[in-house]
C-alpha cells in the first residue's frame, strides 16, 4: 500500500514531516517514525545470539528496523523492534511444531538418527511492544541528564473505534515494518510485521504475526 502524502492535508491537520531524512511526521505532539533497515551481518547475529543465549534465530532478523511513536513533552516511547520481540519468544519457551513429513520420518527412523528440536521453530512471540518514559533534565552550563523509567497500563472498557477508522479521512503517513522472517525449512514461513496508519484525528497500529506452517501446534 503505497501512500502519497499532500502536503496540503499535511498543513491542514496540523502535521509536518520529520527532519533530517527520517521517515514519518509530527502531529499533535507526536512523532511519528519507521526506520527499515538490511537484516542482521554474521557478527551482530552472533552478539544477538549470547544476548537472548539461544543458538537459534529467525533467517532473516532486522535487528534496526522499527516503527517508533514518542509523544515529546511527557516523553512517552511507544515502539517496536525485533530484540524485544524475540526475547519475548524466548521467554515462552513453546514447543516445537511438527509437520507431517516429520512425524511419517520418525515412524521410519531408528531413535539414533531422530534429530529432536528442542525450541519452537516458528518464533511465535507473545510480544505487543515495548514502551519507556525518557525523562530529560537539564542541569544548565550545557549538561542534559536522561533516565528512563516504565509505563503502567491499567485495562479499560474503551474498544478500538471502528467508526473513526472507516471514515473517509486522508491517510497522512502510512507504512509497515518487517522485523523478523523464516520460511521454516520450506514447511510455511513465519513473519512478524507491525504497521501504522496515521490520519487527523488519530492513528491506528497492528502487530501481526503470522504463523503459516504445514501443520497446526501439536
């Protein structure tokens, strides 16, 4: 989906593109930015790989993309990155899947030459984000101070408001991210995806994972 931004709606909504080549805009106190970068080199999988202390890693892992929504006066952090995503997946710790051709291989293989996966090799993840509060104090004479600290969400009664994203407002800034892929050995292919929508009045985010393999989760 590919989105044309006027910079006429731009004005209008009280929304500007964001400085120094970054990829989003401001609007209402928000900025708003998805960076896409290459999947991770040998070395940095090897240093992503004593970090999470797991010897397995999606194919392809883009360990600098992310989607980033930070509103500046409170300094509130919204954002989405693979590092995160994955760590949630390793706390999980689910059973591995098996396909069909596995389980007919097992039944005519002797135990010696069975090779037992002991990790889920879809990555599924229960991850929904990651937020921070950048707290940022200014000592004078030029010296800035930042600590971070966490959010706490309580639950609401409030759904999303399905009305609002039907409507027939311009889409100011669109774009979806990719931070991590496998086509798990040609049985399927998981994919984790996030993707904002960004209109007037509000914006709309979806963390998606896909799980498409040969066989359901035994």
């Amino acid at each position: 989906m590919d989105v044309e931004t006027d910079e006429k709606e731009l004005k209008a909504a009280g929304a500007e593109p964001l400085s120094d080549g970054r990829r989003g805009l401001r609007i209402h106190g928000w900025e708003i930015e998805s960076r896409k970068r290459s999947i991770l080199n040998s070395s940095e999988h090897q240093l992503w790989e004593q970090k999470l202390q797991t010897s397995h890693l999606p194919e392809m892992v883009f360990g600098k993309s992310s989607l980033v929504l930070k509103h500046v006066n409170s300094g509130i952090k919204i954002h989405f990155n693979a590092f995160d995503a994955l760590n949630g997946w390793k706390q999980e710790a689910l059973p591995p899947v098996e396909v069909p051709a596995a389980a007919k291989w097992k039944f005519r293989s002797k135990p010696l030459q069975q090779v037992i996966l002991d990790y889920d090799y879809t990555f599924t993840t229960p991850y929904c984000g990651s937020e921070t509060i950048e707290i940022y104090t200014d000592y004078g004479r030029g010296e800035i101070s930042q600590r971070t600290c966490n959010l706490h969400w309580e639950d609401c009664e409030e759904k999303i408001d399905v009305v609002s994203l039907a409507s027939k407002e311009p889409i100011l800034f669109y774009d979806e991210v990719v931070l991590y892929e496998d086509e798990l050995a040609d049985n399927g292919v998981s994919l984790l995806t996030v993707k904002v929508r960004v209109m007037p009045s509000c914006w709309f985010l979806l963390l998606r994972f896909w799980d498409l393999s040969l066989q359901p989760r035994l």
